[in-house]
C-alpha cells in the first residue's frame, strides 16, 4: 500500500503535538510494511523564501500553486493509494484535496482542531468557549475579534478561505475524528455519519509501569486555556498536606502563576520543563494527572501519556478529555444531593461520588468549576490506587501504537479497496 502522508508542520520554535503525531504516524507505519510517501511543508520554510514566493502567501491558505504543482507531480509519478492530510495551512492549502481527487485519489483528513468552522481552529477567545462563527456562511465575528494571530487582515484571509473551501471540506471521503467530541463537531459541520471515523493519537508504550506515587502532577503548555488558574483555586480550598504534593510541569505565559504558587505553599512544587526523563519522572512519582482545560481540548496527549504509566486522569468534562479517560457516555451520573454513593462491590476502593463528577473507566470528569473540581481531588486521590490498572488497560485496549497503526491501515484499506472496485 502507497501512502501520501500530507502535511504542513508549524514552526519548530512552537513545540507542536502536531508534528510529532505526524513523525510518529510515519515511522509507525513504514515499521508495519506501508510505503509512505511524505508531502510535507514547514512553517520555517517561510523566511527563506523568495519575494515572489512572499508575495503570494496572502492567498496561498486558499489556493497554493507550488503545492499544487508538486503534488501534481508526486502523484502522477507514484500513483498512491490515499492521500492523508493533517494540517494544511498555510503552505498547501486545502486545495491539496481537490488536487488529489483530479488523480482519483481517495483523501483522508485528520481532524486536529476545529478549524473548519473557527479561524483559530479553538473555539476559545478572550479566556472564555467561543462558538460565535458557527452556522455562519462568512466568519465575521472572527474578523471583528481579530481571532487568527490578532490580525484583522488576516483574520478575513482566514475566514474567506474558510467559506471558499467548505465544499472541499466536505467533499473529503474519510474524517478521523481524534475523539467523540471532534466527531460531533463534524456531523454539526454537516459531514455524514459513515465518513467519519473515531480513530485517537498513540503514545509509545513506556512499559511496565512504576508502582503508584504521591499526590498529582499537572503538566502540559501553561496557558490560560489548560486551567493551571481553575486548579489551583481548587486546591486552595484544601488545607496544605491534606492531598499530597502537586507537581506543576511546563513552560508559557503563566509560569509565574505557578512559581508564585509554589512559594505560597510548600505542598505545591514547579517543576519547569522536563525532558523525556523528567516526564516520566513525574509521571511515577504521582499518582494522579489532572487535565484542567477551560476549553474543548481536542486531544491533550498527557492524558494518553498518563494512562500509558498506569496513572488515573482527573480532567475537566470538556472536548475530548472524556472519551480519553472513557467517560463520554453515561456510566454513574452524579445525583441531585450534596453526594451519591456509587453502586460497587465491597472493597473496590470507590467512595461516596461528590455532584457534579463523573466517573469513568480510567478517571473522572467534572464540570470545569472551582467547587466541582475541588470536591474531586479527595476523590482521585482515594481512589487512585484501584483505578490504575484500568488507566493501563485503556491505554493497551485503545491507545497502543499497534492498534492505532492497524486502525489506520484499515481505514487506508477501506478507501483504496473501494476506489479499486469503482
């Protein structure tokens, strides 16, 4: 099988999951016997370029024609299977689409963010969920607020190249949805059920995991869309000691919220950024991850990182975070009183379920409040010690790299087998 693996990767100066998604996708599937064939284009291209080159990026979201020229030429040459788009912006274009399907090439497009609809592809501005631009011909709201990289000018680019591709969009034969939220957000957009398919990230397997550490580790970018503000207003409300040590690891605007936490307390520690090592560190010195975004965070890959080291997730019931700690259907709604006690077995570790959190298979979800997530952390942290063998069997089950890669060349199957018999 001949893959076109397309994609547009952001600045190197930007850490994007993006690209190591795609790097990994591309390793993992060349490991399995699949001839890939990479179309890639980098942000960091941009600077180098000629005026000529220069002068057309303006339009290039909407119509890129070097992209189009040496796909063109690619497929011709090759003759692939599939073509499967990541990012396409802003060198490729999602002309990329149109250009494969003039070959006769079945495109797959993986869906990262939400920017068939928003132009900063986040659903999130000025510190609050943002949905203004949907069921909207034109995303005016987008230019008004200046949404993509606060820029009216290019913010109209933006929204313009969103209205002009809708039916590309929709014309792509498969979606891979990263979670169940990302699927919803597709049928909203109108794509119909049977192109979409729910097909989430891997991490690499790290291996037997570490047995079960002290207190909770929050790690990721420190922004204000992941929640570092909304944790720590939470634990605030709990004596110093009483829930063990929070770990606060990363970089970004907010790292002096963290450092000032820290000197207030001696049971909260800011770890800066780690390497590999000082993740997985982390990772086994706690026993709880949290994943407070106030945002529908599509796929926030310390999740899956978590449940690989066999650690429960406590995260916000926003985006994705409930499919990947397996509590985006129904399992033990909280009830209508101060607490519900949760039917179990004897022994299992469960304890009285606080309104307003949810358990799932590998954690528990609350709404993004300072009193919900503050009557769950007691909760995570009773309960943790039972709850990470199934953090590790979910991650065996539905995040491992084997069964992601075999989704995968399934998915590529179905859509080169249907183009064969066409």
């Amino acid at each position: 099988m001949r893959i076109v693996v397309a994609h547009n990767r952001y600045r190197e100066a930007q850490p994007s999951g993006e690209n190591t998604i795609v790097d990994a996708e591309i390793a993992e599937l060349t490991a399995a016997g699949v001839e890939v064939l990479p179309f890639l284009r980098s942000s960091d291209e941009i600077p180098s370029m000629s005026r000529a080159a220069k002068a057309l990026l303006p339009i290039s979201p909407i119509w890129a024609p070097k992209a189009q020229h040496d796909l063109d030429r690619l497929l011709t040459e090759h003759r692939p299977d599939v073509l499967h788009l990541h990012n396409p912006y802003p060198l490729l274009s999602p002309w990329v689409v149109r250009t494969a399907h003039r070959h006769d090439v079945p495109v797959v497009q993986t869906v990262h963010n939400y920017r068939q609809v928003c132009s900063s592809g986040l659903y999130f501005r000025d510190g609050v969920i943002c949905q203004d631009c949907r069921g909207r011909a034109l995303g005016v709201p987008a230019v008004v607020h200046r949404c993509y990289r606060n820029s009216r000018a290019q913010s109209a680019l933006m929204a313009t190249t969103l209205a002009v591709h809708r039916p590309t969009w929709k014309s792509v034969d498969r979606f891979i949805a990263l979670t169940t939220a990302v699927a919803d957000h597709l049928r909203d957009y109108g794509i119909p059920d049977e192109r979409i398919v729910v097909k989430p990230n891997a991490v690499p397997d790290p291996g037997t995991p570490a047995p079960v550490g002290n207190g909770f580790l929050f790690m990721g970018r420190l922004s204000p869309e992941k929640g570092l503000d909304l944790l720590l207003a939470a634990w605030r409300r709990h004596p110093v000691g009483t829930l063990g040590p929070l770990r606060i690891a990363g970089d970004g605007e907010l790292r002096p919220l963290a450092e000032e936490a820290a000197a207030e307390r001696p049971d909260i520690h800011y770890l800066g950024q780690l390497d590999r090592a000082g993740v997985r560190a982390a990772l086994a010195d706690s026993s709880v991850v949290l994943a407070t975004s106030t945002w529908h965070d599509v796929l926030p890959t310390v999740i899956i990182e978590a449940l690989a080291a066999g650690r429960p997730v406590l995260g916000t019931a926003l985006g994705g975070i409930p499919y990947l700690v397996g509590a985006d259907t129904p399992r033990e709604p909280a009830g209508t009183g101060p607490a519900e006690v949760a039917t179990a077995a004897p022994g299992d570790g469960r304890v009285a379920l606080p309104s307003g959190v949810q358990r799932g298979e590998a954690g528990w979800v609350v709404a993004p409040e300072v009193e919900a997530l503050a009557a769950a952390l007691p909760l995570a942290t009773a309960e943790a010690p039972v709850r990470a063998g199934a953090a590790r069997s979910r991650y065996e089950r539905t995040f491992h790299p084997d069964v992601i890669t075999k989704r995968l060349i399934d998915i590529y199957a179905g859509l080169a087998g249907r183009r064969l018999s066409s």
